[in-house]
C-alpha cells in the first residue's frame, strides 16, 4: 500500500482465458405483478434497472443475455425488447466524450498518468491488479503524502462495467477538486477517488459487450464474471434475494467473500486509509441510497446523519435536471428501498469502519429530447448532458468532503443537519438515538403502562463501533423512556395516545383492516389511492410533539407517482401540512418518528396518511412529546392497582388500600376530557370500569391512554392506564 513517488503502474492487460459466450446482453422488458414480481426476478439473479407502467401493467427492465431469457421463460416470464432502446453489442471507442480504460492518449490510464505530470494537487497510483492485471488506480487530490490528522474521504465509481456515468462522474470531480476546492479545505481533507474499482468488465464493454455488468472471472462452467459489488464480506450471501449463487446470473456474488481481487484491492485500500465517508457512484435510478440494504427495515445508527446529507423526498439533496429525465430528484433512503442487496460496498464499509457510506444512483434514465429513445445504462455520448449530471451532483460531493470533519454535525445541500438525541420510537419497542461518545455508562429507564419502571444500563458494548449515534431497542410495552448518561444528563419521551386499528380504535375513517398486524390483531392498509384520517386530538398545552407510528409498504423508486404522504393540521383539517413523503419498497416493518411542532397546543389537531395507489400498512399509530420530567418525579406505583394494563378486554378493575374517608374516582382521556366520576361509599375498595360503554356519551372506550385519579383521604393517587385492544 506504499505510495510509489513514481506514479501510475505500468501493467500489461492480458486476455487470457477461455472463448466468450457468444450471447449479447440487451435490455429487455417482462412483465410484472408488482413488487412480487420483482422479488422473483432477483432471485433469479436480475438486477432490475428500471419499472415502467404501460397500458397493459408493469414492465420491469432487465439485462439479459439469450441464456437468461431462456431461464425467465422456464420461469414463466416474457421478455421483449424495450422499444427505442439503443443498439448493443460491442461500443467502441470512438466517442466524443466516454473513453475506454486502455485508450491511447484519451482513455483513462492515459489520461491519470497526464493529469498526474501536469498537476502538482494530482497523484496517481495502484492499490491492486485486476484479474486481466490491470491496475486499479486511486487518485489523491491534495497533498502527496497521508497524515492521520487529516480525515480520509473516498470517492468510488463504476462497480459495474456498463455504468459509463459514474466513471465520467468520478474524473470530472478529480479535475473540479485539483482546479477549483477551497484550499483550505483540501488541506484539511485526504481525498482519494478510484474511477474505475472494475477495470476489466469497463474495458470489455469497449470491445465486446456495451451492457456487461460484472467483472471478468472465468467462472469455470462456460460463464464469466462476479459482480463485485456483491462480493464484499458484509452480509455476504445471506438469501438469494440481495445476491445470487448462480455463475450466470447478473448480481453472482462469486465462490465466497472477498474472493475477487477487485474487492481485495478497495478492502485494503480501506485498511490503510478507513475513510470517514465515502460515496460509491452508480447508474441508473436517481437516488442516494445508504445503509443498511441487506434486510428491508433494518436502520443504521447513524440514521440522523445519512438523512442530513442523503435528504427526503420534501427536502432533496439531488435535484435532476436532465433534460427528459423521468424524475426532478434523487429519492433517498435505505438501500432496501430500491432493493435488497448483501455483499455490497456501503453495508461493507460502514460496518467494516464506520464510514458514513452512499451509493448515488446517478440520475433516473429516460429519453433523448430530441430522439425519444431510452437510454437507461447507455446515456448519450453528449458532454453538456453529462455536464448536467456533474452539476446536479456536485452539491452532495462537497457536503460529503465537508461532513467528514465532524459527521454529527453534517450539513445535506438540502440546508438539513443530523436530528438532535432523541426516542425514536416508544411503543411496542423502544428505540433511542443517543450518541455513541460522551460519559458512561447510558442507563435506560422504561416506564410501563403498570406505572412499575425497569432501568437498565448500557455499556460501550452496546454501541456500534466507530459511530455517531446508535439505537437500542426494548420488546416491552411501555408509555415513557428516559435515558440518562452517567453525567445526568440525557432525554425523556412520554406517549400520549396510541391506535392501531383494533376493535376500539373508534374516529378513524378511510383505509381498511389487514391482519398482518405489529401488535394487537390488526393494522390498517390500502393498495389504492386512499385517505385514513385520525380523529380529532385536543393537544392545548401540549409541546415537543411528534407522530409516532410504524409502517411498511410495496412500491418501487422507479414509480415514485405511487407513494405515501403523511399529513397534520391544526384546524381540524380545514388546512394541511405536508409531514413526510415515503416512496419506494419498504416491506418490513420499521418505526418513523416526524416531529409536528405546527400541532403543538392546537385544540383540534388530526393526521393522516394519503396513498396514492401505495400498498401500505400502518400500526401503532400515536401522538408522543418530548418530556422534561424525571420519571422518579412520578406517583409511586403501588398504591393505586389495576387488573390488566395494557386493557386487553372488556372490563378493568382498580383497586386501593382501604380509607377511612369516602373515595372519589375520575377516569380522564389524555386530553382531559373526564369520562368517569364516581363518589363511592367509605371503605369501597375497588371500582369496575366497563369498557363496552365506558366512553364518551355511552359509547365503547377507544383504545388509548387514560388517567384514573384517586382522592381519598387527603391524598390524590394517579395511574396510567392503556387501553391496547
């Protein structure tokens, strides 16, 4: 890993081996049932590149050769050629603006060794050989030599032979970093770019095949290639969804991890230089994706800081502005959102070192202005588009060099930064973002509904290593948490009202009951375009608040015109406030906390979540606000008892030590509104509250939380009760 003061290394690409597979790849198009559809096709070893809606239903668009069209039609799929899809075959090398690894005078080993003798900011040099021997180069930009003060950015491109933009993305950021970075910033940063981690498939698709993917391992059984962006030692082969076992399939992760000398190479490239955050440029989708991409639902960390720099769908970090692209902005989210993956670069990257990693998914692939043709991976050889590209993108490159000075204070170019600590979610688990770093140990204190409270400590542990913020979860149900560090100081959040679609979750209209549920018996879900609309919550003194819900969907970033939007008003729904927009697929359940400071103290509050035609399934639906009061500072719990909290059934007793006086009990909702008082005679113990007609004018209690008070003897005791039917 020594740097050599003599630049790029000389190596002869030999293309030695057995004869090629005489299919071409072309781009096909087959027909889909939705999002199951797609999930057969990565099985099979597909990387879906892009769903379309035509007048018959979806059409996902694959690469194919002749023998994997033969296995979609085994597998009972059609496929067909997408039409005014460009012609394939092998490309050439005539371009205005692409040029291949090996070209003479123009290609990319050429034009490093150039750059690198006539700028003194650029050095050049090889962290490894491919399985042709080619080199795989990484340009530092900066400083010729490393200092450990310094935090190491990386910049990676063309994981997948065909994606030409990402290579091109990758050396114009080169040139704008030597030619036009702050000076003081590149001397504050080690900035490192690798244009091409897969040398070998981006030359051969040059000579021979414009659409191939993967690298160019002779895989022993008549087929070439592993796709190295599944084959790093992170989640590696865990289903056949996120990667696939077979030699010829697209996303083929190879005989096992890290098995490619390509990922060998970037691995202890890392090693020696473990980047703070790196961004992996890919083709095509217009997203930035992050981790985690292996399992739908699974969260990273450092959430707060990916959504700072990735962006939202109200607030994105990319805009597109290619003329005719499908999509104005880059979709963010988890990687899974677009689909599972495992072996892949980010996954790897964070988990491995703790780098804050992206995969931006250069622009969204569409038609020429002029030609109408669709281009997906073979974008027009034209400079000013690709200008475009560069430009669109550029924002997110300096937040990310920016972001590595401190990450937990990153800026997005959206004007967003990280989520101060906070309760994520509440009820049924607890989730925390707390940071990693700061006096131990954490210590968690849950309060349930019972009114009893359990503390637990957290040791370092706990913590993932090398990052900003972590989440720990509890599977209790609970209406309060507070973390607390070992200096005293920490966080509180109280759950105020929870609903989930169960028999008494009374005043939500639109939407329909599914029995595939979080908690409880059900859950409510739609696949068309719907409003389900909330009740109206009394919040008068009420601040710090947020929504609290979890919620799954099937859709796809390809079709962001289907997705799901939460909204609140203050007014009763008079007038609405975008909240939060979900696109993509998200089939697993997973909590989403958005704070609703335009709620706080409003008298006639709602919410509601509108699909247009999105499958999509919400639980554990609440209003939750931040608290400042310790939970000592609360009644004890022993004095006042009940028969069953959470409420589960159609009764619940509460119970008393015996008084001298007369009792006097009331049961209120959580916006105060009284629903129980009863003055009851001395020495009266206990008191049977029917939920069945316990409610407001008569009517069944909606599930919820309550406060039931007791005055006897002087005192006033006070306990929560949940009702979670």
């Amino acid at each position: 890993m020594a740097r050599r003061a003599t630049g790029l290394l000389s190596v002869l690409a030999g293309l030695a081996g057995p004869p090629l597979l005489a299919g071409q790849l072309r781009m096909v198009a087959v027909p889909v049932s939705g999002p199951p559809g797609l999930d057969s096709l990565a099985r099979l070893g597909f990387e879906v590149a892009d769903l379309r809606r035509t007048p018959s239903g979806l059409e996902a668009i694959v690469v194919a050769a002749p023998e994997t069209e033969r296995l979609l039609v085994t597998r009972g799929f059609a496929a067909a050629a997408v039409p005014g899809a460009p012609p394939v075959g092998a490309a050439g090398d005539s371009f205005m603006v692409f040029r291949s690894f090996d070209k003479p005078v123009t290609g990319i080993r050429a034009t490093l060794a150039a750059w690198e003798a006539a700028d003194t900011l650029i050095h050049v040099d090889s962290i490894g050989a491919s399985i042709e021997g080619r080199p795989i180069l990484a340009v530092k930009i900066g400083a010729a030599t490393d200092d450990p003060a310094r935090p190491n950015v990386v910049f990676l491109a063309t994981h997948h032979a065909r994606e030409w933009v990402s290579t091109e993305m990758a050396m114009q950021l080169i040139r704008w970093i030597a030619d036009s970075l702050a000076t003081t910033v590149l001397a504050s940063r080690d900035i490192w770019v690798v244009p091409a981690v897969n040398p070998d498939g981006y030359q051969f698709t040059f000579t021979t095949d414009r659409l191939w993917r993967k690298n160019r391992r002779w895989n022993g059984d008549g087929t070439f290639g592993v796709d190295p962006n599944r084959n790093y030692p992170a989640f590696w082969g865990i289903d056949d969804q996120g990667s696939s076992g077979l030699p010829i399939a697209e996303t083929y992760r190879g005989t096992a991890p890290a098995s490619e000398p390509e990922n060998q190479a970037i691995i202890a490239f890392h090693a020696a230089h473990p980047p703070v955050v790196s961004v992996s440029y890919h083709t095509y989708g217009g997203m930035v994706l992050y981790p985690y991409g292996f399992r739908a639902g699974a969260l990273a960390p450092d959430l707060p800081v990916y959504r700072a720099l990735a962006g939202t769908e109200l607030a994105p970090a990319v805009r597109d502005s290619v003329p005719g692209t499908i999509h104005d902005r880059y979709h963010a989210g988890p990687g899974w959102i677009l689909y599972s993956t495992n072996g892949e670069y980010t996954d790897w990257a964070y988990r491995a070192h703790g780098s804050i990693a992206f995969t931006p998914e250069l622009t969204s692939g569409c038609c020429t202005p002029d030609s109408g043709l669709y281009y997906g991976f073979v974008f027009p050889d034209d400079s000013m588009l690709l200008r475009r590209v560069f430009r669109d993108n550029l924002p997110f490159a300096l937040a990310a060099i920016a972001a590595a000075g401190a990450p937990a204070l990153a800026m997005g170019p959206a004007g967003a930064g990280p989520t101060p600590p906070r309760v994520e979610s509440i009820w049924p688990e607890t989730w925390l973002s707390l940071p990693a770093s700061g006096p131990m140990p954490f210590t968690l204190s849950i309060r349930t509904a019972t009114g009893s409270a359990t503390t637990r400590s957290l040791s370092t542990d706990s913590l993932a290593r090398g990052v900003v913020r972590t989440v720990w979860r509890s599977d209790v149900s609970v209406d309060r948490a507070r973390a607390v560090r070992a200096d005293g100081t920490g966080l509180e959040a109280e759950l105020i009202s929870v609903a989930g679609a169960e028999d008494a979750d009374l005043g939500w209209t639109g939407w329909t009951r599914s029995n595939d549920a979080l908690v409880g018996e059900w859950s409510w879900s739609t696949n068309t375009t719907d409003t389900l609309t909330s009740p109206v919550f009394n919040l008068a003194g009420r601040t710090r608040l947020w929504l609290h819900f979890w919620t799954k969907y099937r859709g796809s970033t390809f079709s962001p015109q289907l997705h799901g939007l939460v909204q609140a008003s203050a007014d009763s729904g008079v007038t609405w406030t975008d909240v939060t927009d979900l696109v993509g697929d998200g089939p697993s359940w997973y909590p989403v906390r958005l704070d609703v400071p335009q709620l706080d103290g409003a008298r006639a509050a709602r919410i509601r979540f509108v699909s247009v035609g999105y499958p999509w399934w919400v639980d554990a639906v609440g209003i939750a606000t931040d608290s400042t009061l310790a939970l000592d500072s609360l009644p004890a719990p022993v004095a006042l008892e009940v028969s069953e909290n959470p409420v589960r059934g159609a009764q619940v007793v509460v119970s008393w030590p015996v008084g001298t006086g007369a009792p006097r009990l009331g049961i209120y909702t959580f916006t105060g509104a009284r629903l129980v008082q009863a003055a009851l005679t001395p020495g009266t113990t206990e008191y049977t509250w029917d939920l069945s007609v316990g409610g407001s004018g008569g009517r069944p209690v909606v599930n919820g939380a309550y406060l039931v008070v007791l005055e006897l003897d002087g005192r006033v005791l006070r306990r929560r009760l949940f009702v979670t039917r």
